[in-house]
C-alpha cells in the first residue's frame, strides 16, 4: 500500500474532455492505475470551447481568481468534474479570452498555431496557482507536462521558496519547446534581470518553458528509456536542449507510457463489429471484413491490409514513405491512412487514393471510433517515423493482434522485438535507417510473412499476449513522486 501522495497533473489536454495527441492520452489513463495505488490523484487542463459541460457534468466551484498579466489583471473561473466511470477530480480553468476558441493549440480555419500561445499558457500556469490556493487542497507534487506548463516549476520556487511541493515535470515531445521572445517575461512576472547569456530562462536569444520546466523540476522524465538517451545524444533529437538535459542526466529517467485496458480492449470494445480475445481470435476476420466495407476497399479477407492513423506530420515518416507508397501499392497489398495535417500529405493521400481505388483508402479526418476499427481490422499497422517518444499505436496494434512495421526508434525500439517467424519469437517488424529503400525492404518482408499464416497468427497473439497495461509504468511514477518530494524534504 502506498502512502497517499497527493499530486495533480497538469496538462493542456486530457482525454476524454479534449484531445490533440498522446499527451491526452497519458493525462487521461495514467490516474486510473494511481488512483487504485492510493494516490490522490486529480487532473487539471483549461476549460476549452470545444469541450461538452453537460456532457461530462462540469460545474463551477464558486472559485474565482484574477491572475496578473503584465500590466492588467486577467479574470478566470475554476471549474469542476470528474472523468467519466471514475470519481478522480478533474478541474478546469475559464477564461474566454484564451480558451473560448474552435481550437486547442491551432486555429481550424488556418490549421496554424494561435500566434498568443505564449501568453495563453502564462495565462494558465499562474492561474493553475491561484486555482489550488482556492480549491483549499495543496498537493504534494505538481506533475507537469510538455512546455504549456513548463514555467510552473519556477513560478512556485520564487514566489513561495519555502514551499515543500514536488516537481516532477514529463517530456512527451521534445519537439515542442514553447519558445517565446523575451517580452514574455513582463506577463510571467519576472524581471528581465534573470535572462542572461545560459541562464535559465534564457535560450539562444529567447525564453524556452521547456528548458525552464526542466532546470526548476526536481525529476524529469520522458516517455520511454530509449528517448531519454536519444534527447542526450544528438542534436537532431535534442533540439538544441541536449545539453541542458545531460546536465541533468542524474535526475532524468525514461518510463513507457502504458495503454487503457478499460478502452484498448478487443474482448469488449464496443466500436468494433465483433469482440475477439487470444482465446477467440475468429472476430479478427469479421472485423477486417467489416473495415473493407466501411472505407470502400474490395472484401478480400486474404489480401494482407496496413494501417496508419496518424498525424500528416514530418516527424511520422511521411517524407520517405512517399516515394515508395506507389510501390508498395504494386504490392498484393492493401491500405487505409486516417488523419490530418500537413496539407501537402493530405493531398498526396487524396491523389494515392483516386488514382489506386482498390488498393489505398484514405480518411482525411479524426474519427475516434473508426480509429478503434482500423486497429481490430488491419492486419499490418505503419509507424516509421523519425523520432517516436513513446507511441501508443503500435501498442494499440499488438493488442489488438495487428502486427506492427516501425522504425527502431524511442519508445517504437523499446515495445517492439523483431520478428522471428521461423523461430517463433518477436512482435512485429523493425527497420533501423531513416530512408526510402529501408522502409520499403522491412513492408515487403512484413507482406512476405504474411503468406505463413500459422506462422503470422502466432506472430499476432504474441502481440496480444504482452502486457501493455498502465500498472507497471504507474508503479514507477509513484517512485518518481517518492523522489522528488525527498529531493524537498
């Protein structure tokens, strides 16, 4: 039993009141497996547009605050929830000048990111404070995630030095260093006498929360142990911080990211047309035959299909896959794409999928429940990208008996073991170099295998038989929170 640590998490989304990326994903599954650890857990993101009060049951607490930006003061509102199926405490902060927009970090009608960031999430760490001090509970640690809440760490320290509270702050993608001119300093409420030339709240010219968040946390994290080499070691994985980050490589540790079982889950999956299990796997086969049908592809059960369900992004791998997709095409093969993003991708998938009708559907579009589908129908799932933190698909995939083809790479390189037909042994299929011919050499071979099929069912409920629940990550977070209140007391 563990002793009752107090801690709340705060994030700038949590899944299911809004959602963007992983992130969400942690910050809304990783306090079920905490909760029943006998942590007082509870979970704090801004009130978005978007997200549905009735629906989820979202009340105001009677809190009201004024957070100091600047030279004006900014009013915000608390209010208060819970997640859906469970009594853990989620509050959310008000203010319609920062969050009462169609998005959550990109504007719909540009697809670019709101030029105010900066001062939207200064807005919401301070205003994360003065929420605390009047819910009249104070944690004894600040879990903090991404950049959004990077300056939290170190508005805590200065004005209460004092304080007993924890810091541990987690990096899901270090790609993302909210990186703002110096002026921010004015609405953060420091003077710009701490930026200096290697400073902490100075960065090549800028001030970067990330770095920030990093410097004044007790314990750093990222989302998987090869990622937090990775981020050490060059630059092309570090984005400039590596050094900041081997500085503290004593404190920095690397904790996979684990998948809810609760809604990860073939056997009672509600999205999908037929439940299947290890035990029972027939329901694999009606769940592809369903898919087919669904995206407009040829019912062709024995025609092996790859899945992506991404975000059209660089970082996915979409700039050496392609070259190649008209030769995977050519393959006895067939593909679904789901997502949004970059515009050029999306295109070069609506043109794929025009000239190539029976072999390529792609969805332009996020559909959480066709998300689930794809997952229970392919048989092959793609992730090469460039740098992967953590992933969660190919978690997804080998759960739900779906083999996945990856590049080894973070949390891709720490959750999949190559395949071994032959030798019955493996999860899926791995490649190591960043190029063209590589990826096209590794799908080949996944499409060969596929023609075993003793041997690719086995391959598949090898998958199914890991466990990729939250208990065994969220037993080392809570040695994370241990940690750093010992580093307070």
């Amino acid at each position: 039993m563990n002793e009752n640590i107090k801690v709340l998490l705060v994030s700038a989304e949590a899944y299911p009141f809004a959602k963007v990326g992983g992130l969400a994903d942690v910050a809304g599954s990783l306090p079920k497996p905490l909760k029943q650890r006998n942590i007082d857990i509870r979970v704090m993101i801004p009130l978005y547009d978007k997200i549905d009060r009735k629906k989820f049951g979202i009340e105001y607490s009677g809190v009201d605050f004024n957070v100091q930006m600047g030279d004006r003061e900014v009013a915000g509102k608390l209010w208060c929830g819970k997640f859906p199926d469970d009594d853990i405490p989620a509050y959310f902060i008000e203010c319609a000048e920062y969050f009462g927009r169609a998005g959550i970090y990109t504007d719909p009608e540009t697809g670019t990111a709101y030029p105010d960031d900066g001062e939207r999430f200064v807005f919401f760490s301070k205003a994360v404070i003065e929420a605390v001090h009047g819910l009249g509970w104070t944690p004894d640690v600040f879990h903090c995630n991404d950049y959004q809440t990077g300056i939290i760490p170190a508005l805590v320290d200065i004005k209460y030095p004092e304080n007993k509270i924890g810091f541990l702050y987690s990096i899901h993608n270090l790609a993302y260093q909210g990186r703002f001119e110096p002026e921010i300093l004015e609405l953060i409420g420091l003077g710009r006498d701490r930026f200096y030339p290697m400073g902490e709240f100075e960065f090549f010219g800028r001030v970067n929360f990330m770095k920030i968040g990093i410097l004044f946390s007790g314990i750093v994290n990222t989302v998987s142990p090869t990622y937090a080499e990775e981020i050490q070691s060059t630059e092309e994985y570090g984005y400039g911080l590596e050094g900041v980050l081997r500085s503290i490589n004593d404190r920095l540790y690397g904790v996979i990211n684990g998948i809810d079982t609760t809604v990860w889950n073939p056997g009672i999956d509600k999205h999908i047309p037929a439940n299947f299990t290890r035990e029972n796997f027939s329901g694999k086969r009606v769940c592809k035959l369903g898919l087919l049908e669904e995206v407009g592809l040829p019912k062709e059960p024995d025609v092996p299909l790859i899945a992506m369900i991404t975000r059209l992004a660089d970082q996915k791998g979409f700039d050496i896959l392609l070259p190649i997709m008209e030769d995977i095409l050519k393959e006895r093969v067939m593909f679904v794409l789901l997502g949004t993003g970059k515009k050029e991708y999306e295109a070069a998938f609506k043109d794929l999928a025009a000239k190539y009708p029976g072999k390529l559907a792609a969805v332009i579009d996020f559909k959480g429940p066709l998300a689930h589908r794809i997952e229970a129908g392919a048989d092959m799932f793609l992730m090469p990208s460039r740098y992967e933190p953590c992933g969660l698909n190919q978690m997804y995939s080998m759960a739900y008996g779906t083999v996945p083809v990856v590049r080894k790479t973070g949390g891709l390189a720490d959750t999949v073991e190559p395949a071994d037909i032959a030798g019955k042994s493996g999860t899926g299929f791995v490649f190591e170099e960043y190029k063209s011919g590589a990826l096209l050499d590794v799908v080949r071979a996944a499409i060969g295998a596929y023609s075993d099929k003793n041997g690719w069912k086995e391959l598949a409920l090898r998958g199914m038989a890991k466990d990729l629940s939250w208990g065994p990550s969220a037993e080392k977070y809570i040695e994370l929170y241990r940690q750093t209140l010992a580093l307070k007391r």
